[in-house]
C-alpha cells in the first residue's frame, strides 16, 4: 500500500529565460520565456507522486489561469488537490526566474495566493492530516500556518520534515516538531547564525539547529553531497556525479519529495539520502522544475547502476 504523504505548502508558475545573470543595473538579452508548474509545495509534492507516494495537497491559487493550469498539473501526477483553494482577487503565485549557461539560476518570488494560505485552511485538512504518515513543509507560506501544521501534525504522530526555504528566523516550538530538517549551506548559516563554509562549521551549525529543537538535520550541499547529523552521528554522503547541469532549479525539491517518501516507507536515513541525492541528481538534467523531477524507476535505475 503507497504510504501517504500531505505537502503544506507554495504553487507557483515559473516564467523562465536562460541568460546571463545581470547585475544590478545591468540589462541582458535572454532566451525564450517558458512557463512551467512550480513552487516548493507543489515542486515537492509532484517528486513524491513520482517516487510513489500517496501525496494530498494543501495549498491555495488564484481563480486565473495559472491556477487552473497548476491544479491541472498537480492533477495530471496523482496528486489529491482537495484542498487546493482558489482564491479570489489575488493571481497565483509567480517565480520568475534566470538560469545561466552554468545551469545555476536566479529566482524572484511574487507569493500571490501563497500568501493566504491560512492555518484555518489547515483546519479544513485535519483528518486528511491525521491519516498521512509524513507531513512535508516549506516557507514559501505564511510561518503561522507552518507552525498550525506541525501542531496538528504532531499531535497525530507523522513524521514532519521542513526544508526552510527561503530562510526566515524560526521559534523552537517550531523546531521541536521538526524531526527532519533539510536546509542548504545558505539557509543553515542564516538559522543558526553561524558561518557555513568548512567542514567544521557546517557541523557546527547543524549541531546548533539540533540544539534549536530539530530531531536531525540534513545539510544539502549540491555536487559536495549531504551532510547528515543528529543525535547519534555526523555523516557526509557523497553526491552522485553529473557530467551535464542543464538547470538547478527544483533539485533540493526533488530530494525533498524522495526523501519523504523514503522516510515514510521505513528506510534509515543514510538510505533515504541516498534515494533524494539520486532523485536531484536526475532533476538537474533537464530544464524547468516539475519537468525535470524523477520517477522511482529512474531513482531506482540510478541507484542500481552507480
């Protein structure tokens, strides 16, 4: 039986161009401007789907057509939208975003609906909530809401990971629901106040954030790998080797949603990491951020042959 997962959290659409990233005041000539579905909840929500998840949706968008064409999206993966709330006088969010020749990319945020996401609306999803096994989160959303999701969550028993992107500062009765908490270098620096740079100070600032209230942290670390620490260890995971970087964008979305999944079907850590860096290593071969997220097949083909 799939294991079943809620994601709390941003729908975006993503406009993007491939150029060069400008700098301020600077004015470039980009490619052609797609549109893709995205947003770090539905992102997340699509590579549980794909890696075999029962996943069911919080979110809201607005009654335009990027939100129509978002559900849709949503839809088209298995993705239960029940509580996918249209929202009237305000547009669906919006990322616009540049990646360059590198494949790295640049990314504004407008938040639309994301915005009104409500912890009523969480409300409305309790036994939903209290059915799942993995409550999934970022902070593309209103933090009180995050803070109402954990609460239910945990009274329930699920397991709740958080990636806290982008950034913001977090209570610790946050934190103390948290039992997976998956920042970047940037984002670990920003929670703990700590420097982020050396082997040493990333397990310093990850050992600040067990101390904050985590029950483990993943520090996600690109093509370096995967920093893992919790009560028991400090473990870096290698990375899976990519000899073609087309765009970045959703890669730590790609783990996110693999390594809920994993965690839901009862692997250890270290064998989930190695799922989720399989999935985000597959996520930046191809362009656009739900185009690009994996199926279990292709983890699982990944992970045999490597």
């Amino acid at each position: 039986m799939k294991t079943k997962i809620i994601v709390a959290g941003s729908i975006n659409m993503d406009l993007v161009t491939r150029a060069p990233i400008p700098r301020p005041g600077e004015t470039v000539i980009g490619g052609d401007l797609h549109a893709f579905p995205g947003g770090k909840g539905a992102n997340q929500a699509v590579a549980a789907a794909r890696m075999g998840g029962q996943v069911t949706m919080i979110g809201r968008v607005g009654e335009d057509a990027f939100g129509k064409q978002m559900r849709a999206a949503l839809e088209e993966d298995g993705v239960d939208t029940a509580f996918v709330l249209p929202t009237a006088g305000t547009p669906t969010g919006v990322a616009l975003i540049v990646v360059d020749e590198q494949g790295q990319n640049s990314i504004v945020v407008t938040p639309g609906a994301n915005g009104r996401l409500t912890p009523a609306d969480i409300d409305a999803a309790a036994e939903a909530i209290a059915a799942a096994d993995v409550l999934l989160l970022q902070l593309e959303i209103p933090l009180e809401t995050v803070q109402r999701a954990t609460g239910l969550a945990a009274q329930h028993g699920l397991k709740v990971i958080l990636n806290p992107a982008p950034a913001a500062p977090l209570p610790q009765d946050l934190l103390s629901k948290v039992d997976i908490l998956i920042p970047n270098e940037i984002e670990a620096a920003a929670l703990s106040g700590l420097p982020s740079g050396s082997t040493a100070e990333l397990q310093a600032a990850a050992a600040n954030l067990l101390e904050q209230g985590a029950g483990a942290v993943i520090l996600t670390l690109g093509d370096r790998g995967a920093l893992l620490v919790d009560g028991q260890s400090k473990t870096l995971l290698p990375a899976f080797a990519v000899k073609n970087v087309v765009d970045t964008t959703a890669a730590g979305d790609a783990f996110a949603g693999a390594l809920a999944v994993a965690v839901s079907e009862g692997l250890t850590l270290p064998e989930a990491i190695s799922w989720a860096a399989g999935a985000g290593a597959l996520a930046v071969t191809k362009a656009g951020a739900q185009p690009s997220l994996p199926t279990r097949t292709e983890v699982q083909r990944l992970l045999t042959t490597t």
